[in-house]
C-alpha cells in the first residue's frame, strides 16, 4: 500500500477506537442521575464570581432570585473590580426582582498567585461559610438556570452520594460561527474527558464544568478549595481533580435546563475563548503541544485528505480508509449537533471545525511565548498552571 493509504488507515483505526474505546465519549446521554427529594433540603449559598458582566446579569442573576427551592439559599455576588457597573446593577437587580436574598461583594484587585475567577471565588466561598451552609452552587454570571435548576441539583447529589455535581450549562448557538465552533468545543472536551470515566466511582478521570458546580461545603474544605487551585487557569478540571484527590465523589453530564447567554457571534470571540487556556490544557509542553498538532492532524484532517488524495491519484485503498475515517468521524458527531438541535449536515464539517481548533491551540501556544500567558477579562496570566496542591 501507499504511504497515503496506510496514512488513512492509521487514521480509521484510530476512529475505531474512539469509537468504542473512549468511554463512548460521543453520547450525549449523561444527564442528571436518578434522584429524589430529600427529607431535609440542606442550605445553599449561591456564589457568583462577575467582572464586567453588566450585559449578562439583567438574564443570569434573576433566574437565580427565582429558583423555587424548598430549603434556605442565597446568592453572594462577587463584583471583581468590573469598569461597567456589574456591582451597582446587581444591587439594582436585587432590589427589584423578587426571589432569593442578594449579597454584592467587591474584594478589590486580586493577591499574587491567584488566577482567573478564583479570586473572586474565594471571597465568595468566605462571605458564603459564614452562613454555614452545607452546599455551595459556584455558577458563572452568564449562566441562566431554570427555576428548579438548584432544586435538582440538591436532589441528585444526595440521592448519588455525590461531593460535586456539575452541568455542562449548553452554550449558545445561533451566529453561523456559534453553530460551526460551539457544538465541536463541547464534543472536543468530553472525548478529553469522557464523562462516563469521570462518573465511575474510584476512576483516576476528573473533570468539571465551570459554570455550574454544586459542591458539599465539607468536601470544599476537605479539598481546601480554592485556595489548594489558586493558580489553576483551568479552574474547574483542577477544582474536580482537587475534589476527587481528596476522597470526594463527582459528576459531570450535559445540562437541559442550564443555558450561558453569552453571545460569541464573530470567530474572534470563539477564538479567544478557546486560545486563552489552551496552551494550559497542555501544561505548556512544547513536546504535548507537537504531539496534539500531530493527533489532530492525523484523526481530523487526513480522512477527507487521503479520501481526496485517493480518488485523484487512484488509490482505491487511501480512498477507503480515509472514507470510512470520515464517515465514522461524522458518525460520532450526530449526538452532539442533534443535542444542540443543529442540522445534521454540520457532521461532515467537523475536520474543518477541527483545524480551526488545531490553529487556536498553536496560537495559545504562540500567545505564551510572547508573554501574553492566558487571560481572563483582561487580565493576563504567564505563570505556567499549577497543580493542585494537596
């Protein structure tokens, strides 16, 4: 055979594999476990870390006033150092929708050795102890959760013995970038962590979306979150690990009735969203860095380049493979884009979307050694990510 052909043959192989192998990542039947109500519902507090979201809150922050919880909850707001007014609206907003009680917060600009929102997180979490309450819900400020989201919630972590509980919240789709980029990044990072490994108990896989995390306050002490991931970029893999190295119990699925409202209409926005922690992910190896590039480069792009290269050259068997690669590719895509109610011919677009990836992690990469470090809300980050100090 040619070098093309066992190029695609390579590549179909690999699909195999991830196919059945992965913890059949591409499910997307991960929803909230069986549940039921609870005897006592236990007392939350909703901590809410926000830095410059005045254009989010008048959405996020009222479906949090109105989520119809049976036990006692409420909301800390955390205003990090916003320029847009995001504290002084919340205050507005507490005074004139109805629902759970409101406290806004400002802890001025972060300590050394703090990233991202955890700054904020912190500060929320202290505010939030002193009401002794036995979960905390950490929720972003572009999160909107039903009103029996918490409710739910509670119930699924007692009813599952869980220390941490979290939904992928489902990310908006309705600029063409939106549907082209936003179905893949979930898609992408269940395959990095299959949430059915993340699920089994006494599995070594961890991880956690950030946007909505219920979390047993005794298992956050026992954790010593935040502080043991102060430094984490990836805040919420590092809070799941932390969590779990610590004796707890997680979760992770798809959300239903959890949505973030921001908008990423122009593949800039995608583009940061992604390349801000992506060299990250990789722990800023150029060695991991090469070896992703190369991986990408094999399972996404050369099904459609050897399917291509076969038919124009007449190799029948490069033609094959590579087809079949594709086919199994678009295969394992369907349940995401069906979950994010997308038409199905996207599927075949995937090595595409993947490129696009591939692209934004070089320039994370690039960003790095520039100096730029990953950022968040325009602060930036150079210190390489640590790991959870246990």
């Amino acid at each position: 055979m040619s070098a093309v052909a066992w190029i695609a043959v390579g590549s179909l192989v690999a699909w195999v594999w991830l196919l059945l192998g992965q913890g059949f990542f591409w499910r997307t039947g991960q929803r909230l476990p069986s549940r039921a109500d609870p005897a006592h519902w236990p007392s939350v507090a909703v901590v809410v870390p926000a830095r410059d979201e005045a254009d989010m809150l008048p959405v996020s922050l009222p479906s949090l006033m109105a989520q119809d919880y049976p036990g006692h909850a409420e909301i800390f707001l955390v205003d990090d150092c916003s320029k847009d007014g995001t504290g002084d609206l919340a205050r507005e907003l507490s005074v004139r929708c109805a629902g759970l009680p409101v406290t806004v917060v400002s802890p001025g600009e972060p300590q050394p050795g703090w990233t991202g929102k955890l700054w904020a997180v912190r500060h929320g979490i202290a505010l939030a102890r002193t009401r002794e309450p036995e979960y905390l819900l950490l929720t972003d400020a572009d999160i909107a959760h039903e009103p029996d989201s918490l409710r739910e919630l509670v119930a699924a972590a007692g009813s599952g013995g869980f220390d941490l509980v979290s939904q992928m919240a489902r990310l908006r789709v309705e600029s063409v970038w939106e549907r082209l980029v936003v179905p893949a990044f979930v898609y992408f990072f269940s395959q990095l962590y299959p949430f059915r490994w993340v699920n089994r108990a006494g599995s070594r896989t961890a991880a956690a979306a950030g946007g909505c995390v219920l979390l047993r306050t005794d298992a956050a002490v026992r954790a010593r979150v935040p502080e043991s991931i102060r430094q984490a970029v990836i805040d919420d893999v590092s809070l799941a690990r932390a969590v779990q190295h610590s004796g707890g119990r997680i979760w992770l699925g798809l959300a239903e009735r959890v949505d973030s409202v921001r908008p990423y209409p122009r593949l800039a926005d995608l583009w940061r969203m992604v390349s801000r922690s992506a060299y990250a992910q990789l722990r800023h190896s150029p060695l991991v860095l090469l070896g992703t590039v190369l991986g990408l480069a094999v399972i996404y792009l050369a099904p459609p380049v050897t399917l291509l290269a076969g038919l124009l050259g007449g190799d029948p068997p490069a033609a094959w493979a590579g087809g079949a690669a594709w086919a199994v590719m678009a295969g394992t895509y369907l349940p995401m884009l069906g979950y994010y109610r997308q038409s199905l011919w996207l599927a075949p677009l995937l090595p595409f979307t993947a490129l696009l990836y591939l692209l934004m992690t070089v320039d994370s990469a690039v960003q790095h050694y520039r100096g730029r470090g990953a950022a968040w809300k325009g602060r930036t980050y150079t210190r390489p990510e640590a790991a959870p100090d246990q």
